[in-house]
C-alpha cells in the first residue's frame, strides 16, 4: 500500500504518514489501531521487535493504571 493511500484511509496527510513511520511524529494510540486496521495487520505488528515485550512486562508496565484504561490498551495492542 501506498502512503498516499494509506494516509487517505486514515484521514493524515502522507507527509504525517511518512513522519510517524521515520519517528519525527507522535501520534494517539487509537491512530496505531486505525493503522493497523487499514494494513490489515495487529496492532503490535507495528511495533519494534526490541520493544514488544512478554504478557508479564505489560501487565507491570500498566500496573496502577485504571482497569478501564488497561483493558483499552490491551485491546488496542491485540493484547
């Protein structure tokens, strides 16, 4: 797929396209999970190999956050 294209499913620009795929751009994790859906791809497959870490490393990474907010951040991640 394009960055034209997907950037167009996405509703950015493909110069933001290009900025979050190079690291120059931050950006919502809901736009992760709207990426993902478009690429057809999880969440974490998106992800760094060096930063997706084992079930037990984000259970402590979203330890004394709200239950609401862990369970959006596992669904987000395909968790």
């Amino acid at each position: 797929m394009t960055q034209e294209a997907l950037a167009s499913q996405v509703s950015l620009t493909r110069t933001s396209i290009t900025n979050i795929e190079q690291g120059r751009q931050k950006f919502p994790l809901h736009m992760l999970a709207e990426i993902a859906a478009a690429l057809h791809v999880t969440p974490t497959a998106l992800l760094p190999t060096d930063q997706v870490r084992e079930d037990t490393d984000l259970d402590h990474a979203l330890e004394g956050r709200p239950v609401e907010e862990q369970e959006w951040i596992r669904s987000a991640l395909g968790a």
